[in-house]
C-alpha cells in the first residue's frame, strides 16, 4: 500500500495495511529543531541541512531522507511566510542556544540584549518594536503582547481582521498551485493542505507577531475576557475573518483541485489540562455556526477531510464538533481530563479520525524509558487503529529535551 493509499484508508474509516505515520506535515505535528538534530545522528544521515521554518516553535522541516527512514507517509503545503511575516527564503546560518547549526530565513532580524534574550521584529522591520521574545537558554520564540491603551470608542473589527488575515495573491495561489501539483505528480505521499483559515480566535495570532502596529484588542487575556466582556467586536471579528476566509477558501479549492486528502482549518484551543477553555455554549454562539458553514462547503465542494487542532480536554465540546462537520480532531491529548483513547475510539471512533494520541507527551515521552514510551504508543495504536479513523503522531510538535532514544521508540513503534 502506498502512503496515499493508507492515508486515504485511514481517514474514511477503512483498514489501512499499518497506520499511516506523520511527522511535519503541519505547524502542529513537527518536530523542534534541537530534536530533529539529535533524530537524524541516532539515524545515521548525514549531509543536508536542517532549515526552520517556524521560526516561532522554532520547527525543522523534515528532509526527504529522514522521511525515507522513518517510513513517514505525509508531506503537507505549507505557505513559505512564517507567523512573523516575512518568507522562508535566502536562507542563513543561525545557532541555537544549545548550539545546533541550522539555517533559518534571511529576512529574520534579530538583537541579542543584554540579559541575552534574543528578540525579532515583525516582517523584519527594525522600525517598530519586536514581536518575538526567544529567552535566554530557551528553545521557542514567545510572542510579545504590544497591547495599546484601549479606547472603545475606536474598536474596529474590520481593521482588526485587515491587519492579521489577507486575502491569497496571484503569487501565493501559483506556489500553492505548483507545490501540490509537484508532491502529487512526484510522489506517493499523501497531502495535507495547510489552510488554517477557520482559526477564529486562535490565540496565536491574538497579539499580531506580522503587524507592525497592532491595532484593538491584542492581549491575550483581555481577549478571553472579551469573549464575554465584549461579545458583539469578538463576534464581529469572527464576521469579517470568515467573510474573507470563505473567498480564500475558494481560491485554494482552485489552487490545489483534489490533489489534497486533507485540509487543515483550524489551530484554536478550546480545552485546558481539567476541561474546557471556554463554556460549550459560547462555543456554540461564536465559533460553531462558522465553523459549519465553512465544514459544509468544503463537503459540498471537495472530497477533503477537515482537521482541527485544538489541545486539552475537548470532551464537552465533541458531540458539537461532530455537528459541525469536523473530520479530524488533533493532537488528542490523551493526559487531559476524559480523554482516554478508549472513550474516544469506543464513543467516537466512527465519527473522528484521530491524528495524534501516540503516546502521553506531558508525561511518558518526556520522562518516561524508551521500553514505556514503546509499549504506551503500540497500546495506543492497538486501541486507535481498529477499523482505520487513526493516523500516528505524537500528541503536538516533539519538543526540544526529548531524548533521542525516546523520539526512536516512538517513531518506530508504528512500523516496526
């Protein structure tokens, strides 16, 4: 079987040979660059470079011959712009703190201050003040809140959406374009379209890490209290993002044809560690209405499955998630409240596929031997993989300190 053939399987709850297996083919299913460094010595490549292209979680991308190693099965279009707005191109020589050599986009700007943070401006434009904080011995840039004084009378959700979303350009559509049409031409992989344009509220993008001046309410925790405190702007935001997200969502239709088997909509977090971010029913008052309706075109318009990432525990959101038309639920955080793989593949499992819930991050990946983290990811395949609606990915991105005997048993146990 082919890994576009598995994946297909997969996600139509069908019985694919093995699970398929993911590593990079989205923001939040990577691998830290630190990590991938130490993955491909235990693996034996040598040569190539290690590029990050988030330079935010600070993500690797994944080269073709660790992907051969590892028998990955996904490759995923992604933008060449990264979160700080400017593109992965021209690429430099950049050291990390724990002194790996990678290359990273020659439009960063950076300074190192005197407390030895590093900081980078937004687009690289040293006129404003930076937008990214990496701390000193750190792995992962912070964004930096650049919250104005806020006066309600100038709330403007219209100029909220214009700073932080845009619509695709010719150039943008014709890369997309060519990228799919070359992975699908050029290889078995099965493709995963990078969109993310139903992000509504995603927290990320709250403070502005690309706009050079941000403008309304950018706090992340003036934003939660804004779900609520100031219902009608949040809702409007909400408004004038899906209006614009609905047009680039057609344009990318146009872009990528059905060359994609999936399509990733969303990156907001609706669950914490104990339960939900926010209530079930301003879920179903500000995100859900939206996020059908776009769920809906994309089932009316094209054979993809849709993926939404959000974290913790989502199990008083699930029965909602399922009635707006949600395909895919990642990254599955097995350590949160309710979500044992066997409630949500005996309860769910012909409802969602599952991406991601390999094995607890929180806790085995990261502190446990490579003898636990193997035998807690092939229980967790035996419980997801039952009648397909699963594909194999650790429970978010693999971070930095995992050690290099654990990332093995874990990416391995699929395969092996």
């Amino acid at each position: 079987m082919t890994s576009r053939e598995r994946l297909r399987k997969a996600i139509h709850h069908e019985q694919p040979d093995r699970p398929p297996l993911d590593l990079g083919s989205t923001l939040v299913t990577g691998i830290q660059a630190s990590a991938y460094a130490k993955l491909k010595k235990a693996l034996g490549i040598k040569g190539g470079v290690i590029r990050v292209y988030d330079p935010f979680q600070m993500l690797a991308e994944v080269e073709e011959s660790v992907k051969a190693a590892l028998g990955i099965d996904t490759v995923g279009i992604q933008l060449p712009t990264t979160m700080f707005g400017y593109k992965n191109e021209n690429w430099k020589p950049f050291r990390m703190f724990d002194g790996t050599e990678v290359e990273i986009s020659g439009h960063l700007e950076y300074d190192v201050l005197a407390n030895g943070d590093i900081v980078q401006y937004p687009k690289g434009d040293r006129s404003v003040p930076p937008s990214g904080r990496l701390p000193k011995d750190g792995y992962y840039f912070d964004v930096i809140v650049r919250q104005e004084p806020i006066d309600e009378a100038k709330l403007d959700p219209e100029e909220w959406v214009a700073q932080t979303y845009s619509l695709y350009t010719e150039e943008e559509l014709r890369f997309i374009e060519d990228t799919t049409r070359s992975w699908y031409e050029g290889s078995e992989y099965g493709i995963v379209g990078n969109f993310w344009g139903a992000g509504f509220g995603d927290i990320a993008n709250v403070p502005g890490p690309a706009v050079l001046h941000p403008k309304g309410i950018r706090d992340p925790e003036e934003w939660y209290v804004s779900t609520l405190t100031r219902k009608d702007y949040i809702k409007a935001i909400f408004h004038h993002q899906y209006e614009l997200q609905m047009k680039n969502l057609a344009m990318y239709r146009q872009a990528v044809g059905d060359r994609i088997d999936v399509v990733v909509m969303s990156g907001t977090d609706f669950g914490s560690q104990n339960g939900p971010f926010i209530s079930p029913d301003s879920y179903r008052e500000l995100f859900k209405p939206l996020h059908k309706a776009m769920n809906d075109w994309v089932h009316k318009n094209t054979r993809w499955k849709t993926f939404y990432h959000t974290c913790g525990s989502v199990v008083a959101y699930l029965d909602d998630f399922a009635e707006a038309g949600i395909d895919i639920l990642n990254p599955v955080q097995i350590s949160a409240a309710g979500m044992s793989p066997e409630m949500l593949k005996g309860t769910y499992g012909d409802t969602f596929v599952f991406w991601g819930g390999a094995v607890d991050a929180q806790h085995t990946l990261a502190f446990g031997s490579a003898e636990q983290v193997s035998a807690e990811a092939r229980r967790n395949i035996g419980i997801f993989s039952k009648g397909g609606g699963f594909v194999f990915n650790n429970i978010h991105n693999i971070q930095a300190t995992v050690s290099v005997e654990n990332m093995m048993a874990l990416l391995k146990s699929v395969t092996s």
